[in-house]
C-alpha cells in the first residue's frame, strides 16, 4: 500500500476516533437534585475538552480560562453528596474514550485561590481498585461520580477541582515528548457550603506545582506495568480535621495515596493503545538518564526488526511475540496489569541489550513499586538513588510500531 494511501488511513480514522476521546463536566448534582447544565454558571467550563499536558501551565490550575468566574455558586451542605456528570461535550453524548483508563481525583480550595498558590487539599480519589479503574467505572455510571464534601468543612465559598488523568500515553513525558504525556482533565465548580462546620481545610498544595516530571503516578506505563502498583499523584486525602499533618507533602513530592478500594463490577474494559506516528519503515527510540523520547515511525511495518541506518538508533533486541489484535483488560490482577488475546502477553520491561544497558522503563516502574512499598512514608531517598543509579546506564527500547500492530486500532494513534 502507498504511503500516501496509509496516511489517509490513519488522519480519517483518528478523525472519527476523536469524537469520543475527551470530556468535561456538563452538571453536578446535590444530594441527588440535578443543578442543570453548569458552563459559565457554576462551572468555569474551557472552550474546549482537550486535555492540559504542559504540567507546568497555568491550565493546570482549572484548565483553560479557568481563571475567569462564572456567574454563581450552588449550594450544598457539608457533608452531603456532591455528583459531577461528565460527557464529552453535552448531555447524552459518550462519556470518554474507554482507551483514556486511570484515575479521578477530587480537591477543595477558598474561593480566591489563583495559580501557582497553596491552596488545595485532596478530598476524593480513586484510582485501580484491582479490578477496575476509575475511569471505566464512571463510564459504566453513565458519566457521573459521587464525592462526599467533609461533613466538618466550615460554611463559605469554595472552589472544587475534579480532575480524570488519563493514563494512555503516559508511559512517555510530555518534557519528553510532547505529542505524548499524561493527560489532564481539570474542571473547576464553584460551590457555597453550607452547615456547622467549622474546620477550614488546610492549605496543601498548588496547581501548577503539585504535577512535576518526578511525582509517582505521572510517568506509567499502563500497558506494561502492574496496575495495582500505580500510585496516584498528589498528597493523601484530607481527613477533615484541623489537626491532619501536612508536614510531610510539599509540592512535587511522593506523598501520594494508593487506588481507594472499592466495590467493582466485573465488566472489562478493553483500552487502546495511543502512539504517534511518522512516515518511515522502523521505529526510533532514543532516551537520555532523565527523560525518554519515543519517536514512532510508520504503522505499515511488516516486522518487529529494524532496519537501521546513519540516523536510525536500534536496540539489538526490537523483535516482540505480538498477535495481530491484542486487547488490553482493565480487570488485570495483581499479577499483572495488562491481559492479552491470543497467545501474545506483554511483560514489564527488561534489559534490551547485551552490554548491561537496561531499559529506562524498568528505571521507572521499579522506582514506582518502591515508592508505593514505603508508603505511608513520604521519604523517597532511597528510591531516588535507586532510580539514578538505573537511569546512569539506561535507554529507551520501546517498539511503538509493533504496539500498534497488536492494538489493530490505527486510529487512536493521533489522539
């Protein structure tokens, strides 16, 4: 097949393909009452459901234009339920890509807060609970998920921050390269409380700041990786009382919580994989001690062995057993997090040449396992000495052709 022919393939198929990629909240719900569609009333609602990547933006904070105020509040009493009903633009459109797996997080702020500021304490999260993640449970909820506000939050004006992360390109930086990366969704309410309590929430931690290149939970490969081992980033949730230590979180810090358990449903969602694609016959991938960058070429290629050139960087180990359809479960155990059709599985990254040079994925994911092992303790010393010790002979190997021949969905490639 042309090239050209294969390009055509692939923009027509991402073009259809996005349609249900990305979301935004549409309303919340008190207590069960729908409080109507929210953009410009009580939603800093962005222009549109993009994902922020940049961690360093000011889109961080409550995404784009989330600056700007809406109109009013709702109301609601602390302790009462607040539901938030995502879609991808309004209601009764799709929910999210099931591809875009990972968790929701919920945080809390005084009205006034701005950027950059110390601000924010976590009051919800929920990420891999062993069957399922978080996302797949709010599009099997039609789009809506339940948080409870602290029934001893003070009454006045708060700004609540839901945010999904979305997990399915993360297992490349978006400093490394930026066509990839975690992918945010923050959506910012504004809420009046109400009630006898009388604890203000603590001021913990800042959006832009909280996110950086070296908090666990943002650099994971989903596809790859033991879901059970994934830490959710940012500090742990607040317990609603004034004496509730934050001492030991500071912003960019490894004082994450782990996936709240819950009860789940057994229905599997099947992801797909994401990868950006260029126009040769083999993939590049190429990655220095602190950040990796995976350049993945054409989507045409016949096998997993790279031809190589004067410009073209290969491991000596590229080839893979791969079927041409694999499905990525969502139910993976703790044994391992991603299940395969087939005969094909995919396992954790492993040494990739013969010289003793070793992926930088396994750098990552057993910096990952470690941090999540010392929890609660917020000291990653260790696992940081342990991780550049590993990063100091380390490369990228990843073969983003072959990923996508045994995904057999092109058309996620570009979003």
């Amino acid at each position: 097949m042309k090239s050209s022919t294969v390009s055509l393939i692939l923009a027509s198929a991402a073009f259809f393909g996005v349609a249900n990629a990305h979301s935004r909240v549409w309303s919340d719900w008190v207590d069960g009452v729908d409080q109507g569609a929210g953009a410009g009333v009580y939603i800093r609602q962005p222009p549109s459901n993009s994902p922020v990547k940049d961690l360093t933006s000011d889109d961080v904070f409550c995404n784009v234009d989330g600056t700007t105020a809406a109109s009013g509040t709702i109301s609601i009493a602390a302790g009462g339920t607040l539901t938030s009903e995502w879609y991808h633009d309004t209601r009764g459109d799709d929910i999210i890509a099931s591809s875009h797996v990972g968790p929701i997080v919920a945080y809390i702020a005084p009205a006034d807060a701005t950027p950059g500021e110390d601000a924010w304490v976590k009051i919800y999260e929920e990420g891999y609970d062993g069957s399922e993640w978080a996302v797949t449970k709010l599009i099997a909820n039609e789009g809506k998920v339940d948080i409870t506000i602290p029934s001893t939050l003070a009454a006045g004006d708060y700004l609540y921050r839901i945010e999904i992360l979305a997990l399915h390109e993360s297992d490349t930086l978006y400093t490394a390269n930026s066509a990839r990366g975690i992918q945010l969704y923050p959506s910012c309410h504004q809420l009046t409380v109400t009630g006898s309590g009388s604890t203000s929430p603590p001021e913990w931690c800042s959006f832009p700041g909280t996110y950086t290149d070296d908090e666990p939970g943002i650099l994971f490969n989903v596809y790859n990786e033991d879901a059970s081992t994934y830490v959710i980033p940012g500090p742990d949730v607040w317990d609603g009382t004034s004496s509730y230590d934050t001492s030991g979180y500071t912003d960019g810090s490894s004082a994450s919580s782990t996936a709240v358990t819950s009860t789940a449903s057994s229905t599997a969602a099947t992801t797909t994989t994401s990868a950006a694609v260029a126009s040769s016959s083999s993939v590049v991938a190429v990655s220095s001690a602190t950040s990796a960058t995976l350049i993945a070429t054409s989507a045409s290629a016949s096998t997993t062995s790279a031809s190589t050139s004067s410009s073209i960087i290969v491991s000596s180990s590229v080839s893979s057993a791969v079927s041409s359809s694999v499905a990525v479960s969502a139910t993976a155990r703790s044994t391992t997090a991603v299940a395969t059709t087939a005969t094909a599985t995919t396992a954790a990254p492993t040494a990739t040449s013969t010289s003793g040079v070793v992926d930088a994925n396994v750098c990552y994911n057993n910096w990952n396992t470690c941090v999540a092992k010392n929890r609660p303790s917020t000291d990653t010393t260790a696992c940081d000495a342990e991780k550049t010790s590993c990063l100091s002979n380390a490369e990228i190997n990843y073969n983003m052709v072959s990923r996508a021949k045994r995904d057999g969905k092109f058309g996620r490639l570009l979003i």
